[in-house]
C-alpha cells in the first residue's frame, strides 16, 4: 500500500494538477488523486501527453477519483449521467486511474430502508459494470456519524456489516468499499472488523483519529483529527491489519482537523504527511507499505 494525498479530503479547492503533484513528491506521498472532469479539460486543451508529463516524471500513481456524476438522480438523469461518464472513463484509463469513489447517504427522506437497499444495490451494480471494461474499481463509502441522520424520515446503511451486505449482493466484482476507520469508529465498530472484510472488497482506505473527550456516537465530522493524533482510533494499528491481509492500495488521511485552517496548503499537506509517517512507522511498515521482518515477526 502506499500514502496518497487527496486535495479534496484536505479541503483544497482550485488547486492545479502541478501543485498537489509538488505537494506530494516534497512531503512523501507516493499517489494523489484526481479531478478527473478538470483534467479532462487541459487534456482538451493541451493534449494527453502534455497533459500528463508531469504525473508521469514524478513517477506518482493515481490513488482516487470521485465519480464526477450525480449517480442518485432520478433514473432519467441518472441514464444521462452513465452516458457522460462513460465518456471520461477512456481517459481514466490512459491516467492508470483504477479506483473511483461514491459516497453512500446514511439517510434519506424519499425512500424507506429497504427501497433504498435496492436502489443501491441496482445503482451500484449499473456503476460497476460501466467501469468494468475500463479496469476501474468503485470504492462505496458508509458513513456512521449519527449526526448526518439526524432530521431525515429514514435511516439507511450507516455501519460496516450493513455496507458488506450490500456490496455482496452487487454482481459486478469490481464493487467493493472505501475503509474509513472514521466512519467505522462512529459507527460503533472496532479496527478489528477491518478482518471481516474480504480483500477483493477492499477497494481504498482512509485514515483519522478522533478526539478523547467525544463518545463515537457524538462525534461529528468536523471532529475528524490528524492520524495518531490522539490515538482513540488506532490508525497503526489498522495499517498492521492491512498489510497482514495484503492490501496495496492507497491509504488517504482525512483529518478534516480545525488546526488545518488558516495555513498554507503546504504547511497543511506537512503536517498530514509527518502524521501519517508516524503511523506508518509505529504500524512497522516499509516505505512501500509493507511489514517489516521485526513486525511481521
């Protein structure tokens, strides 16, 4: 596995390809993702091979895209949606993009609990054939903090069992989920259940700590804390898991921390890079994310 920067997940809008590929190479990130829509524009602008060169000398690997469509519209928007991203996916596919991302409502006040599993699940399967041909993983995220259900008419997924039953409904095997430890802590489950999640399920993964005066329960996003920062969630501990089981994925912290705002965005991606370093190395990990022999030992 390997440390990926995610502009997006760090709050960073307008940014340009050239500086998060800076950002990455000076403070150890080996992936980043991608605007897959903003870089389809300068490749209609400058060209594919121009467009890339830089990504392409910094030797980075495309860890993310977020799927650049509204995949819950209505059925015949959503049929507009499929076609338009069916037209960016070649392009995914020249970039090495292989992992796209959706992220899954924990509620909802259109449909109850079980209309909106099939929903999904028939949205979701549209999605992973769609990607298939491209060699394109879809990674679905589960969110578990309570206070995104709060005021809606019905609950939807929002913990790791139901997510894994949703996915293992989905035909295209390319479905799978994006692991943020976040979530699986507000959800009430432990860095251990990442063990009941098969593999090939295992599309991304998402790193942050938690703050020790906050119950998961209560805890909202905003609260989302630097990797080992605190260590109530045990990010270490989770990338050991992680290893063991072979992931080589990438793995995006997400701190969404209040001490982010106000600094530059180089200062911003320094101090997620040495947080997530240090987790790295208590996890007993390589540079290239795998254990080491004294802590597979």
């Amino acid at each position: 596995m390997y440390k990926n920067l995610s502009p997006r997940a760090l709050g960073f809008a307008g940014i340009v390809p050239s500086e998060i590929i800076e950002l990455a190479l000076s403070y150890g990130f080996k992936g980043m993702d991608l605007d897959l829509v903003d870089f389809g524009q300068s490749v209609a602008a400058n060209g594919l091979d121009k467009s890339r060169r830089l990504i392409d000398s910094a030797k980075l690997k495309i860890g993310n895209f977020l799927l650049p469509i509204d995949w819950l519209a209505e059925e015949t928007r959503f049929k507009i949606e499929l076609v338009r991203l069916g037209e960016l996916l070649p392009l995914a596919k020249a970039l090495g993009c292989e992992r796209a991302l959706a992220i899954m409502a924990p509620a909802s006040d259109e449909r109850p609990y079980h209309e909106n599993f099939e929903f999904h699940r028939k949205r979701l399967s549209e999605l992973g054939r769609t990607l298939e041909p491209h060699g394109i993983r879809l990674a679905v995220e589960f969110m578990g903090t309570a206070h995104l259900r709060r005021d809606k008419q019905f609950e939807f997924i929002h913990d790791l069992n139901a997510a894994l039953t949703l996915v293992g409904m989905i035909p295209a095997k390319n479905v799978g989920l994006l692991v943020d430890v976040w979530h699986l802590h507000t959800s009430g489950g432990s860095i251990e259940d990442i063990r009941k999640i098969p593999l090939e399920r295992i599309v991304s993964v998402q790193l942050a700590d938690a703050p020790v005066d906050v119950p998961p329960e209560a805890c909202e996003n905003g609260d989302r804390r630097l990797p080992g920062e605190t260590g109530v969630i045990d990010c270490a501990a989770a990338l050991t898991i992680l290893a063991e089981m072979g992931y080589d994925g990438p793995v995006t912290p997400e701190p969404l921390a209040k001490r982010l705002t106000g600094i530059s965005r180089q200062a911003a991606v320094k101090l997620v890079g040495e947080s997530l370093e240090g987790v790295w190395k208590a996890a007993g990990l390589s540079p290239e994310g795998k254990l080491s022999a004294i802590a597979a030992g």
